[in-house]
C-alpha cells in the first residue's frame, strides 16, 4: 500500500482499539459477504483510517461513519471528501435520529465490544444486521454456549432478538498495529419473531436478576416475581438451575413475568 494512504500509526491509541484492518482482500471479502445495496443505510462503528468504509462506499452513498478519535475523523474527512464521517462515541448515538432500520457494520473496539452488543440490543427496533468483528473467544463463547445450551446471561438475552453466527475468523497479521488476539467476524439477523419479547429493557433486568446467583435453584431466583404454581404452569420444574432450563421455556417464563408486572 502507498505510504500517503495510510495513517501514521504511531498516533494510534491502542487503548481505545485502534488495531486497523489494512489487508484489502479481507475487506473485499467482508463487504462481499455483507452484499451492501444501494437503497440501504449502514452505520459504521469505528471507521478508524476509513478502508472498510471506502470499499463500503462503492455499493451504497448512504453511510454514517462513527468513530470517537477527531484525528481519525479529521484525517478521513480529508481523505474521502464525499463520505460522511461523525465523531462520536458510539455509546451515544441516537437511533431515534433515524427513520430507516440501520444496518450495522464494524472493526468495533474491543475493549467495549460486550457495552456495544448490549447498545445495539437495546436498539433492535433500528436494526436490520449486524456484521461486526470482535475478539474470537468473545465470539466462540457466544456461539459456543448456544451450541451446548449452557446459556450465559448475555447469550440468552442476544437470542432473544436476534440469530447468531460465526463468519469468519481473521489472523491478527492483518490488522496495524498487530494486536495480541485474533478476530472474528460475526453476523446478526434480527429474528423476526424475536421471541415475544415484550420490553427488552425490563427483559435485561429481569435476566441480571436471574443470573445474579444462576447457581440456585430456579425457583428461588424467581421467586419475587413467580411462585411454584405458575412455574410448574410454565412446564418448569422449580427445583431444575437455570442451566437445565431450555430457552423457549425460559423466554415464556420471561414474558410472563414482564405481563405481569407491566400489564401488557
Ligand atoms: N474499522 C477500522 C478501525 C478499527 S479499530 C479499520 O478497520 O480500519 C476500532 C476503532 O474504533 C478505532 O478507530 C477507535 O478510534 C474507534 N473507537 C474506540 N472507541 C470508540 C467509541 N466509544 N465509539 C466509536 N468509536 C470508537
């Protein structure tokens, strides 16, 4: 790659992510596996020197570029002066701002890659997919515990919405600077039944109530919200652990309770 096409590395700021994807396949491949279309509307989470976002830009003009580094946004602005970039901390962005369902591309940080999945869930309603890379045993405990049904708090909340898979993985030595760990890229389909989720706000919570000691017994988790009776309703037996429970058992329970407690 010419050197007046890349950013001066020592810049860079390894504690907010910045390990730039810079080989050009990877990313032909990537963008060729998301199948951008004209008429769709991504948001891209930390654009970083902008590659991902230039080769994202020959399918679709309609592009929110984020990233919280003004260097970046200031270097890129320069760089491809018909693309729009925004500084901002993706943390703060406002879906309300947009009418169309976004989707969601991204070399995110991964220092906040578990904060960003937990932003983007509370956001479905804008959401269409999601194509993000993140660090690979972050993915592979993802997938891996639907696989074996030993579900994590944050695998069932993300089931609730959306469907999970692995993509790819990606070798470090394409990344500048090279960080320590190796990524993958993973994909998320909103689902379109999304489990019956009433308010997934009140969904969260109730499920950080349930897992704050996942070790007890189910009734005793739940027994501020459901008493025995309508567990067993719920063909769920009070003395199982949340592990044995399966999932479409554990989203009605969920929704029963959000019912109950908000009177949908
Ligand atoms: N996608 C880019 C860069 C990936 S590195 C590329 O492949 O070239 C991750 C990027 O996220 C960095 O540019 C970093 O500045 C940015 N970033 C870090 N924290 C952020 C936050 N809270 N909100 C938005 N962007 C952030």
């Amino acid at each position: 790659m010419k050197k007046e096409n890349l950013y001066n590395l020592k810049k860079m700021y390894k504690d907010i992510g910045q390990n730039f994807l810079i080989n050009k396949n990877i990313i032909k491949k990537i963008i060729n596996i998301v199948k951008p279309k004209k008429k769709q509307t991504f948001l891209e989470i930390g654009c970083g020197t902008g590659l991902l976002t230039k080769e994202l830009y020959k399918y679709t003009k309609k592009i929110i570029a984020i990233d919280i580094d003004n260097k970046l946004i200031k270097f890129c602005k320069k760089k491809y002066k018909n693309i729009k970039f925004i500084k901002k901390d993706i943390l703060k962005f406002n879906f309300l701002n947009y009418k169309k369902k976004l989707r969601i591309i991204g070399n995110i940080p991964y220092y906040i890659s578990h904060k960003i999945i937990y932003k983007l869930i509370k956001n479905y309603k804008f959401i269409n997919d999601i194509h993000i890379l993140v660090q690979k045993e972050f993915a592979n405990n993802l997938i891996q515990k639907i696989k074996n049904k030993k579900y994590s708090k944050t695998t069932l909340i993300i089931n609730s919405l959306f469907k999970i898979k692995k993509i790819m993985n990606i070798k470090n030595y394409f990344f500048k600077p090279k960080p320590k760990i190796e990524s993958t890229l993973i994909k998320l389909i909103s689902n379109k039944n999304k489990n019956n989720i009433k308010d997934i706000n009140f969904f969260i919570h109730i499920t950080n109530n349930i897992f704050y000691k996942k070790n007890r017994k189910i009734y005793n988790n739940l027994k501020n919200f459901i008493n025995i009776k309508e567990l067993i309703k719920h063909n769920i037996n009070p003395n199982n652990r949340l592990n044995k429970i399966n999932i479409k058992k554990y989203y009605n329970i969920v929704n029963y309770i959000i019912k109950k407690n908000k009177n949908f």
